[in-house]
C-alpha cells in the first residue's frame, strides 16, 4: 500500500528565507508524488509532480522538488519564501488506480 | 477555460436529512473523483469515475453514500440519514486520463462545505 508522511504539522519562515518541507513516502512501486496548496477557501493547485523521469521537479512559484529512492524522500523547497507563499501544502502519492492519497499537510508561514 | 466547479459552496442540514453535492468537471475529461477533507486533514479518497462508472468506490465510508455520473459529465455525490460526522469539505477533481493513469494530473474544484446540525 502506498502511503506519504509529512514530518512538520507547521513550518514558520521568514520572508526572503529558504523554505524546506518535508515528505516521506511509502510504496510497493515506483510512485507517482505531487505536491498541491491549498491556500485558505481556495482549491487544491498543483504545484509539481514526479513521473519517473527527472528527480528534480521544477513546479510553479519557484517550487522545487527532489526524488530521492534512497532515502524515500519528495522534500519540496524554495529559495526564498514570499509571503503569498503562506498556506496549507500537502504532499500526495497516486496509487495504480489513480486515486490520491494525501499526507496530513504541512502549515506554512511566512513573517514579514 | 473554466475549471471544476461545484455546488453548493456551502450545506447545512440537520441530521437525518438527505442532501446531494454537485460536480461539473473541465469539459473533455473522463476522470472524475471525490474526496473528503475533515477540519485538518488531508483529502481522503471516496469514489472515481471512468466514464459513466464507477470505477472504484472503496472510500466510502458506508452505504449512506452513493455517487452517480449519468452521462459521462456532471456527477452527484448522495448523502442520506447524514450525522454529525459527516460534516467536512467535500472535494471533486477531474482529470484527462482515458484508462487508468497514476500520472494523471487532477484538478480540484473548490469544494462543498457540509455542516451536518
């Protein structure tokens, strides 16, 4: 069975700092992994996904991510964190069926 | 181009009543899913669609739940006897998939808040 866990409930940053969240997955195969935001009474958005090919997933709003096998890791970065950047992020693996299962979201803020 | 839409933004009904929640898809897509986001978790999967059927409906959590997709567009997720803890976000999402597809990408919509009195 597939499963991901995000290791931070809630992240602080300040704006203009490095943003670091992370996510560990669990799979009987080689997953599918997104990760999607969720800012408040707005709908999940895609922010990138890992298919297999590269292991470093540019996504949008400057968001990157890196697949490690190794380490069982999708960690999703940013160099500098504005404070548009503030919401919910939710890390995600697909199952063969298609259908995704989400980790229990990590709350980013951004200080000023 | 418009995305996924869904009605009503907001339900509140009193326990015991039935409701329906609806989806309308981006159009062209043969996926559609639902999942259900209680207060601080993430979405968790209730039923897919292929078409007009029901692909997989192992997340619902009883026989109070039922969806349907009529034509191939539009579905709407039944609810009936609904309880109090029914209450949560409601999600929909399409996606362009023709046959199964774990890289398929899904589009949410904006959701149906549920409050069950």
């Amino acid at each position: 069975a597939q499963s991901v866990t995000q290791l931070d409930s809630h992240v602080s940053v300040s704006e203009g700092t490095p943003v670091l969240l992370r996510c560990n997955y669990s799979s009987s195969y080689s997953p599918s992994l997104f990760w999607y935001v969720q800012h408040p009474n707005k709908g999940l958005q895609l922010l990138l996904k890992y298919t297999s090919a590269a292991t470093l997933v540019k996504g949008i709003n400057g968001f990157e991510a890196e697949f490690k096998k190794s380490e069982t890791s999708f960690h999703l970065t940013k160099p500098s964190a504005h404070m548009s950047d503030a919401a919910e992020y939710f890390c995600v693996v697909s199952d063969q069926g298609g259908k995704l299962i989400f980790g229990q979201g990590t709350e980013l803020s951004v200080k000023p | 181009g418009a995305g996924v839409s869904q009605t009503p933004s907001n339900k509140v009904t009193e326990k015991g009543k039935y409701v329906e929640l609806r989806c309308d898809p981006i159009s062209g897509h043969t996926a559609l899913y639902w999942y259900r986001q209680s207060l601080g978790q993430g979405p968790e999967f209730l039923i897919y669609f292929q078409g007009t059927g029901a692909a997989d409906d192992s997340g619902l959590p009883n026989d109070r739940f039922f969806a349907v997709r009529p034509e191939g567009s539009v579905s709407t997720l039944k609810i009936q006897r609904t309880e109090r803890g029914d209450s949560a976000v409601y999600l929909c999402a399409s996606g362009r998939a023709q046959l199964v597809e774990s890289t398929d990408t899904q589009y949410f919509g904006p959701g149906t808040r549920l409050t069950v009195l």
